[in-house]
C-alpha cells in the first residue's frame, strides 16, 4: 500500500484489510453450529465505519508497529465492538431492531443465539489477539472490556435512564462506555511497535481520551439531527428513552462547541508527541465532522 | 498445605483458595458502578463445587506448576463458568430462577443486569489469566469457551430442544458445552507447569475428556433422580424442556453403566501417564459419585 494515499484511500484500504482479517478469523458459515456461525458472520461482517480498526492501525503507524501484528489488534477491538453491539440491541437492553442498516442480530436469528453470538465474539477477540503476542495486550483489551470499561458504562447508561445527571457524570458514562475501547484501540495498536517514551504515550493517551469522548459528543448530536437512513440505526432513540446525552445536558450548541474543543485537545496532544502523526490526525478531522 | 491429606480436605482448602483468588479479583461492591459489581460477585462467590478449579490444581499438581500461577488460570476457569451460568439462566435462554440454591442473578439483579455481569465475568476471567502468563493459556481459554468450544455446545443445545438426538449427536453437543471448559481447567492447570511429554499430553487429554463428557451424564442421571433441595437447582428441567438427555436417550439404567465406563477410562489414561496423578484420580471418583 502506498503509504501517502489520501485518507479516504488510506481508511478504505484498512477498512477492507480488517474485514478480510475478521473474515478469516470467523468460523465458516457452513461450519457447525451453523446458525452461530452464520450470527456471528452477520453482525460481524455488515460494514460499519471500522473506527477501532482504523484507530489501531493509525496508531500502529505512529509507533512503527508490524502492519501484520496491527491486523490482530485491529481484527480483536473490532470483536469486541460487535459483540457489544449485539448485546446492546437486546430486548432486555436498548431493544433495538435496527443495526448498520439491517435488522439487528436478536432480530435475525432470535434472542438466545444473539447472546450466544456476542458471547462467542468476546472470546474470538481474545482468542485472535493472542495469536499476535502484543505486550500486555490481553490485560489492556480485558480491562477496556469489562466492568472498568465497557461493561461498566452500559451498567451506568442503565442506572441513568430516566435520571438528571451533571455533566461530569455523564462524561464519567462515556469515558467507560464508548471511551475505553477506543482508547484500548489506540493503545493497542501503538503496542504493536517498539516501546515508545513517555511524552508520546502520554500524547498518545490524551488524543485517545479526547477522541473516545469526542466521538460519543457526535453520537449524541447526531442522535438528534440525522435520520435512520444516514445512521443505519434508529435516530431520536435517546430522548424517546429518557437517556441523558450531551444534547439534553447542555443543550445542542454547547454540545457542538465541546466537539471543537475535543478537536483541538487531540490535535494538540499529537503535535506534543513529537513525532508523525498523520494518519491519527486525519482521523481525528473525519470523526468529529462525521454525519453517520 | 500438607500435599498427603485426604481428598475431602484437600478440595476443601482448594475450594476456599481459588474464592480467595476470586474474591481478591474481583471490583469491590462498593465501586461504582455498584449495581453491576455486586451482581458479578453474587453470582460468583455464590459457592458451588468449584469442580474446574479443582482440576486445574490437580493438573497443576500433576505437572509441577506453581500453585500461584495455577490460581489464576483457577479462577479464570471459574469466572467463565460463573458467566456462562449466568446467561444460561436467562429468560431467552433456559429461563430458570433458581441457581445454587438461590434466585438466578436475573431474578435478583435484573436481566440487563445480568447479562452486563455475564460479559463483564467473561472480560475479567482473561484478564486474570493474562496476569499469570501461562504458555498458550489465553489461546487455550478462548476456544474453550468460544463458538467451536462452551458457546457452540450452548448452539446445538438451543437448536435440540424438542428433537430426536442420535447418541453421537449428543455426545457432540456436550463435549463442547460441558467438556470444552472441563478440559481447559486441566490443560491450563498443567500448562502452568514445565512443559509435559507427549505421551503425559496424551493421558491427561484423555482424562480430561472422560471426565468432561461423564460429568455431563452423571447431571443427566441427577436431573431425573435429583430434588431441587440437593442439586441447588430446578430439577426435572431438562424433560420439562424437552430436552434430549443421556437418560432419554440411552436409558437410565445405560447411562449410568457409562457413567461407570468412563470412570475407567479416566483412570486408565492417568495410569497410563506414568506420573503419580492422585488428586486428578480422587477427583474423577469423586464426580462420577457426587449426588449433586
């Protein structure tokens, strides 16, 4: 791959090598128990923006990793996306029917095997990193998963539907819901490469934190002024929810203004990082400018 | 620990070393979010036979390992098994209340609740192995728990429910959902030793699949014969659920003549080790005795 292509170029080819990445680790369809399987495949393979992958492998770049030790990392944030995806749709969490366009998985083939499915995606993703013995990456990609993590956040945006939170609690949500696994994305792929210093950890870590929550700031203005069909997933769904999000906290154009601010808080960390970070930049801009 | 006490106290202390292990792993319940923790740590400190962590010190034993790198790989076997209870209880899947003796999780926490600490146990079961870096351990643990491991046992068991099984096809179903797990507690428990000669490999893999798959049978045989009171669980809810079972299947009185049968071949393959492996011995009497 020409390493100077327009990010579109750049993010298109990544996007494509995760999917033949993940297409490879994910058992046949034809391959018993067929109907996991096939689970699996669905809510795995259906597209998506790729942003974990594509975050692994920018920061991968940025500490010179192994592009074939990035893949796994990429392939494993991915795993854990969709499974956490799956799960979220459930009845008995969001009950939400539609997915990147699609009927989501519980929809598809039942509740019983869309449990199964994420189940079995979370241990794929453990299982498919491990392979690429990237230092200290199971404990990392564990703890963004779990109760300190990702886990954690959903049982928070539980506990907060229908509640008056403050900003900072809200943030504390999204950091754990959204946030971690971004972070472990980028921390993972950056583990792929030779130890860095630590200025550029620590430049590395304060992009990742202003990304991870970024990204959910768009999600909530999204929430509200896109469609279904520019999501691929149910728009409105939070306020019809009661969720606290950053539109209902602050209010649309406070919300919007935080955007920027999070733009230029990772914009800075990678300038204080002393090394190249084009591909994280680029990133950066189309994630915070995204419309779906 | 005295290494030649009799098998009741030696499981005894185990049992209470890997809730310590457990307990020590654990988030505190009183860290947010509390809800979450306390649901993850009912459902696994809630007692139980410990019947996995067992054999991981036994094969630890058995192999020489290091009795704090068997911990972990101890409790991890037993975080995927808390999890896989849990799921396993909700109403989507077996819809049962009742779990060792107590209301399932679901019906104490929750079912959103419920499933968020199933994912969670999942997520901190690799991250407590990955503390211990055992050989292989973090491969072995994934596919023991994945789609081609306990998940996929879990596909065909959903997709049986009220068909006519062959023998074979049962033995297919619980080999992965029992068996692969059972088999993992050894084989990481031994992993946490010096490497084992082939043919020790070979008798301990052996064993390890009779006792998964007797396991398996003697639950069968305990769900018709059993009260609620001694198995800590709704007895009778296999046929209830129309589920094929080696007692309907093969028989009652065939089913415990195979019970007997691999018992022998489980001491067989360990003699066969030419190592002394008394504690996997005592174990293998001791569950294809257990009368819950």
């Amino acid at each position: 791959m020409n390493p100077d292509v327009a990010f579109p170029i750049w993010s298109g080819e990544r996007a494509q090598r995760v999917a033949a990445v993940l297409d490879g680790c994910l058992p046949p369809a034809d391959e018993p128990p067929e109907t996991l399987h096939q689970a699996m495949r669905y809510s795995v393979l259906s597209g998506g923006k790729r942003v974990r992958a594509l975050l692994a492998y920018a920061a991968g770049e940025f500490a010179g990793g192994d592009p074939s030790v990035v893949d796994a990392a990429a392939a494993a944030v991915e795993l854990i996306h969709a499974y956490s995806l799956i799960h979220d749709d459930l009845p008995c969490m969001d009950d939400d029917v539609l997915r990147r366009g699609r009927p989501a998985c519980h929809v598809a083939y039942g509740e019983a095997m869309a449990l199964l499915a994420g189940d079995a995606l979370q241990a794929l993703a453990f299982e498919e990193l491990a392979k690429a013995h990237v230092p200290g990456g199971i404990s990392l990609l564990a703890r963004s998963a779990g109760s300190r993590g990702m886990a954690g956040g959903q049982a928070f945006d539980l506990a907060s539907t229908g509640a008056v939170l403050a900003v900072d609690e809200l943030e504390r949500m999204h950091r754990l819901k959204t946030g971690a696994l971004i972070g472990a994305a980028v921390r993972l792929g950056a583990a792929c490469g030779p130890p860095l210093n630590a200025a550029q950890e620590r430049a590395l870590d304060r992009c990742a934190s202003a990304v991870g929550l970024a990204f959910q700031v768009v999600d909530d203005v999204l929430d509200v002024e896109g469609t279904a069909q520019s999501l691929g997933k149910t728009a409105g769904k939070d306020a019809a929810q009661q969720k606290p999000t950053y539109v209902s906290v602050m209010g649309l154009a406070a919300a919007r203004e935080l955007i920027l601010k999070l733009r230029v808080e990772a914009h800075s960390a990678l300038a204080d990082s002393g090394r190249g970070a084009r591909r994280l930049g680029e990133i950066v801009d189309w994630l915070t400018a995204r419309s779906n």
